[in-house]
C-alpha cells in the first residue's frame, strides 16, 4: 500500500512539473498584441461561437473574432513563436492605441497611406486588393464600366481611409461627409441618401452577400480609380522605434505565398454568411454579446454615477465654502480660496469637454506615461464617467443648496455643529432629496452617453451593437434590438425614480 501511495505522489507531483514547466515555456514566450476592430468583414468581425478559426478578444471576455485578420495574426505568431493577444480597438482609436504602447501592431486592413507613415511604420503587404464602387442593383449605376459614368452622383465613404481621398477622381461628383463605419455607408446606399460607396473587393463581396439588394460595379481596366500602389495593398503598422519588429514581421509575411493569402480572404469571405438571419435569429446568435453589453452598460452607469455622486459631495462642499475676512486666519482663507478655485476648475473642465475626448485623453495619456495592468478600457472608462458625472452632480447639488434657507446652517453652527457635520446631518439630506430628480436624469445620461467609451474599447451596448453590425452589415435591425434594450433600461430607471420621489412626498405629507 506504501509502495502504490508513493507512486501515486511521484506521478502527481511528475505531472505537476511538467505542466509547471510547459507553462513557465510558454510564459516565456513574449506576446503579440495585435490591435484590430473587430466589425470589419471579412478582414474581421465579432463571433459568438468557438471554432478552429475564431480567436478570444483579450479586452473583451467571453467575444471571439474571425475573419483574414484573425488567421494572418494567427499565422504570423506561430512563425515568429510569440503568443498572440487580440484587442478589439474602434478604427480612430487603433494608431493612437499603437504609439501609446497599448498594442505592439496594427492587423486590420489598414492601406499604408504616406499620411499613416508619417505617424507609424508598415511591413510589406500582406493583401492586395482591388478597388470597387457598391450601388443599388436597381440604380442607374449598376451597369457602370468606367468611373466617367458616376459623373455628378452622390459618393460617400469611410471616414479617414483612402477611399474618401479617391472620391474626388470623379467628376462634378457630390462628395459626402464620410461615415465612421461600413454599417452606415451600406444604410446610406440602401435608404437612397448616396449613389454609391467606395470600397476594396473583399469587403464589397460581404456587403453584397449580407445585402442582396446591392451590387458591386468594377472598372474596366484603364477606367477606374487612378490609385498608388500603397491605395490597392493592407499592410501590418507598428511604432517607428520599433525596427526588427518590422524586420521579424517582414520575414514572417516571406514565409507565407500569396495563393495561402487568397484562400485565406475566400474562406473568411465564406464565413461570414449573416445574410439570413432575420430579427429572432439575429437575437438568438448574438443574444450573448447582447447580454454583455448591457451588464457594461449596467456597471459603468450605477457605478459611475454612485461614484460621481460621492465624489460630488467632496466638490460642492469646496464650492460653497464662505470666506470671512474677519475671522478666518490668513492661512485659512487660503485654503479656502484655492480649494474652491480647484473645484471650480474641475468643473468647468469636465462639464465643458465631450466625454469622448476625456475619454481619449485620458485613457491613451496614462499609457503613454506608464503601464498600469489595472489600466484596462473598463476601468479607465468608468474613472472617467464618475469624474464626468461628479462634475454634473456637483453642480445640480450646489443649486440645490441655493434654495435652502441659510438659517438652517447657521442655526446648526450656533449649536455646536461643525460646517461639516451640518452639511452631513442638515443640508445635505435636503438638497439631495430636492435634488433626486436631476440626478436620476444623471443616471439616465450615463445609460446612454457611456456608448461613446466604445472609443477605447469598453464593450457596452453601443459597442457590441456596432460589432454585429460590422458583423452582418446590417445597421437598422441591430440597432432596432439597441433601442429598445435603452428604452426598458431608461424606463425601468424613470418608474423608481418616480416612485422614490412619491415615497419621499408621502413622508413629508405625513410629517407636516
């Protein structure tokens, strides 16, 4: 019995070693961190399903991406044996998140403009596309061979590519305000706001497969768009100092011919067959991305504005210190002033930015000073929407307190009470119930306005809408299930703050 207990204990602790050892090997291995969008088919697109082609979004837990992205990381990363790590980053915020050390490259069908090389550098290419123009089958434009026959249409295009620079070519053409995403410039072509888009072939291919009313017009050759060789090929971005990254990622890319790059695309092009899925089954396939957008939703809305409204207190109370010239010592006359000239500036601050950029600002910036491992898109966006909120409340309870009889403190003063202690115990109950409307209402803004954190890769509701959009580039039925998840989570919020406000008016009622 000894003799099978000690072999029992030599095989475990055997075993043990070895995957201790296996492990350490692969920690070894130093990463990969691609930066990609993640709503962009067929290059790549958000998936709710494990396969052999799918791969975990590290920035996002729970969502997979797939597409032509996806299976060149995968390819690149298991030649130059690194382990690779996948962020899902909003197409703006990609080379911002590449310089701040967020991301070591750049895979998502980005053209190696002379305007992006200025900012980053690019390997060799790594696809070679062709340049088409997408129209309604049933428009004047569907049988055009030569870019002449688009002469004074309506062109839009995705706003800081390529193709918004190319639209010019045509002649006495209405150029449109570009469109941050393909989603909006397939619903813009369909709702009959623009003629035409322009787009590389791949990515027209899935439109079209997800959008049978479209079709694709391409060139005669000689009769198209007049494009650089860099207008027509995507290429791998990196930082400038970064030099045998590019080297190693360059010789990675030799190793891989252009008949596997194909496939590649026609395979990703495959995959991506969204076109059936009518309102229940888009529901029932990515009810899952659904549910994890609204818990983000949830969490950046309750948290934030608990927080903002704590840390709100901290600021109103600066803001409404009184100066007295006669009795407070110099010192503390001082401090009164500055504390207050402080609070005034965060506020005006806060309250006079967009949240967007406070969010750009402040997430990309603390990279580029340190790297925190705490400093993920969620933390970095629910910091910023209590400090935005606080800046609100702060002045919702200040005016709030205006209307509060100043015998009340005064009286609290006079029987001992310290400034903080009446605002705690006197004005401060007060002036929140007074205020409890205004700050429901705070809470509804947040359910909404936290969408724009999607700029830096918090996947709230917005964002994992956007994700199937780019997914099935479909705009309108997405976004129809989005509305109606913010109705019911604004409704719900909008009956107990009512019912709180009735709550309280009952006390005072009984009280009087």
């Amino acid at each position: 019995m000894k003799k099978i207990l000690t072999l029992i204990i030599i095989l475990i602790m055997s075993i043990t070693l070895f995957a201790c050892t296996e492990q350490t090997n692969n920690d070894l291995r130093e990463d990969l961190v691609v930066g990609l969008e993640a709503a962009y088919a067929p290059f790549n697109w958000t998936v709710t399903n494990i396969s052999d082609y799918s791969y975990p979004i590290s920035n996002q837990p729970g969502s997979h991406v797939d597409g032509y992205d996806v299976q060149m990381s995968k390819a690149l990363a298991d030649i130059m044996n690194r382990n690779l790590v996948i962020k899902a980053i909003e197409w703006d915020g990609l080379i911002p998140a590449l310089n701040s050390g967020e991301i070591d490259v750049i895979i998502a069908g980005m053209s190696p403009t002379s305007e992006r090389q200025l900012q980053i550098n690019f390997s060799d290419e790594y696809y070679r596309s062709e340049i088409v123009m997408v129209v309604k089958q049933s428009s004047i434009y569907a049988n055009a061979t030569k870019l002449s026959d688009f002469n004074g249409s309506s062109v839009v295009a995705q706003r800081g590519t390529l193709y918004d620079d190319l639209i010019p070519q045509i002649e006495n053409v209405v150029h449109q305000i570009p469109l941050d995403a393909y989603s909006n410039l397939v619903a813009s072509v369909i709702t009959n706001v623009s003629d035409a888009f322009v787009a590389e072939l791949p990515v027209a291919e899935s439109v079209v497969k997800s959008n049978p009313s479209l079709a694709i017009v391409k060139f005669d050759e000689g009769f198209g768009f007049t494009s650089a060789e860099e207008d027509i090929t995507v290429s791998v971005g990196m930082r400038k100092t970064d030099t045998d990254l590019l080297n190693e990622i360059n010789s990675a890319l030799s190793q891989i011919s252009v008949e596997t790059r194909n496939e590649m695309m026609l395979q990703a092009v495959d995959r991506n067959n969204e076109s059936d899925l009518n309102l229940f089954g888009l529901i029932m396939k990515y009810l899952s991305l659904f549910v994890q957008g609204v818990g983000i939703t949830l969490l950046l809305a309750i948290a934030g504005t608990f927080g903002g409204f704590m840390l709100s207190l901290v600021f109103v109370a600066a803001r409404t210190q009184v100066v007295d010239i006669k009795r407070d010592s110099f010192i503390k006359v001082m401090i009164k002033r500055i504390t207050n000239g402080l609070a005034t500036v965060y506020i005006v601050l806060f309250r006079g930015t967009p949240m967007i950029v406070q969010a750009m600002i402040f997430y990309y910036g603390v990279k580029l000073i340190t790297n925190l491992t705490w400093w993920t898109p969620l933390s970095a966006g629910l910091i910023i929407v209590i400090l935005n909120t606080s800046a609100y409340i702060a002045e919702i309870l200040r005016g709030s307190m205006n209307a509060i009889d100043k015998g009340q403190m005064e009286a609290a003063r006079s029987l001992g009470f310290s400034r903080i202690k009446s605002l705690i115990y006197i004005v401060y109950p007060q002036a929140i119930k007074n205020a409890l409307p205004a700050i429901g209402n705070e809470f509804i803004v947040n359910l909404k306005d936290t969408a724009v954190l999607s700029v830096i890769g918090v996947l709230d509701l917005f964002n994992a809408t956007r994700q199937v959009v780019g997914a099935t580039y479909d705009t309108v039925t997405p976004f129809i299930i989005t509305a109606i998840i913010y109705l019911v989570l604004t409704g719900i919020t909008s009956i107990a703050v009512n019912h709180l406000e009735n709550r309280q008016r009952g006390k005072d009622m009984k009280h009087a």
